[in-house]
C-alpha cells in the first residue's frame, strides 16, 4: 500500500503564517525601540520653567536664563520711559512658560533713547477729526482742542506747551500736543479807518 504524500499546500501556508508572526515581532520590538529612542531625544516629559526676566538689566536677565539652561537673544529695541535704560520691557516665552531646556528666549530691550516724530501737515490743512487721527497715529499724544473764533472744526495751529509749532518740527514721540481749532463763530475783521485829518485850505484863507 503506498504511503500517503504530504500535504505540500497545508505545509506552505504554515510557513507563511510563521514568517509573517516573525515580521510582526520584529516591527514590534522596532517601533519599541524607535519610541524609546525618541523619548530620551526630545526628553519627553522633560520641561524648564522661564523665569521673569522683565525690568531687569539686559546682562543680568541673560544670565539668569543662562543659569536656568535656556538661552537669549535681544530681538528688538524699543522706548519705556517708565523704566531705566537697557532694562527688558518684554520677554518670549513669557514668565512661566514650559520650554525644553536650551530653548532662546528673544528680549526687547529699552534703547533709552527717546524716537522722534516729525509733525505732519494737518494745521489749517484739514478737521479736528482727520488731524486727531493722523496725530495719534503719529505717536503723539492730544489734550481737549482749544477753541477760537473760525470756521467750526477747521484746525488753525498745532501747539506743543505754549508755542506754536509748524509741519515737520521733530518732538519726542509721545509729546503732548493741543488742536486748535475753530468754534465756529465768524472772525470779525476790524476795518482799518485812516485817520489823517485832512484839512482845507480855503477855510484858512477865509478867515483872514
């Protein structure tokens, strides 16, 4: 009786199947290790806290981050004159953020150095609305417009203190300036009389 031959198809699917388990296993262990790997890279989990660094002098801000494993830069310069100059007036991140260590922290420091603004053309060139704009635009800031006897609204002059000043007179930024402008009363213009006395001779003549 001849002996029956192995099942050559059931024996291929079962080496199959052992391959493609092995396959399986070694993705595993692989993706495992990749995020093992990628934890310890980035020190998940792992995090500084930025310290306030605001007001302080420039040198010494950067040494206190340096000190707290984070590193800076100065960004920008900018004008506070409510604080001394080469102080930070700002900091990226903020206080109190969570950044990995060796993250830069960008600073504005104050430059000390007040800007200047040019003053633009609004005196008797445009309203109390439009001038109000381009002013503060302009950095400047404004009081209560005064008023005097002209068209309503018109603006006659710019005033800087007591004095008047003109389209492109530099003032610090921030400079506290006054509109003035018409109430809308008509200016009353005074004719001048000419006052020589013009006397006839003939009145002389007749009364000698």
């Amino acid at each position: 009786m001849a002996e029956p031959k192995p099942n050559k198809k059931g024996y291929n699917l079962l080496r199959l199947l052992i391959h493609l388990a092995l396959m399986f296993i070694i993705l595993i262990v692989i993706l495992l290790f990749v995020f093992r790997w990628m934890k310890t890279y980035t020190r998940y989990g792992q995090y500084i806290i930025v310290p306030s660094v605001t007001g302080m002098i420039q040198e010494d801000a950067m040494s206190a981050l340096e000190a707290g494993n984070l590193k800076s830069e100065v960004a920008d310069f900018n004008f506070d004159r409510t604080m001394e100059p080469g102080a930070v007036i700002k900091q990226q991140p903020k206080a109190g953020a969570h950044v990995k260590e060796g993250r830069t922290v960008y600073l504005t420091v104050n430059s000390g150095k007040e800007p200047l603004r040019a003053v633009p053309d609004v005196a008797d060139n445009s309203s109390l609305r439009a001038a109000e704009s381009i002013l503060r635009t302009e950095g400047f800031r404004l009081t209560e417009p005064v008023r005097v006897d002209g068209d309503l609204d018109w603006v006659y002059e710019i005033r800087y203190g007591n004095s008047v000043v003109k389209e492109g007179t530099e003032l610090p930024q921030g400079a506290l300036l006054t509109i003035v402008v018409g109430n809308g009363n008509p200016v009353v213009e005074i004719e001048e009389v000419d006052s020589t006395i013009i006397i006839e001779y003939d009145f002389f003549d007749n009364g000698l």
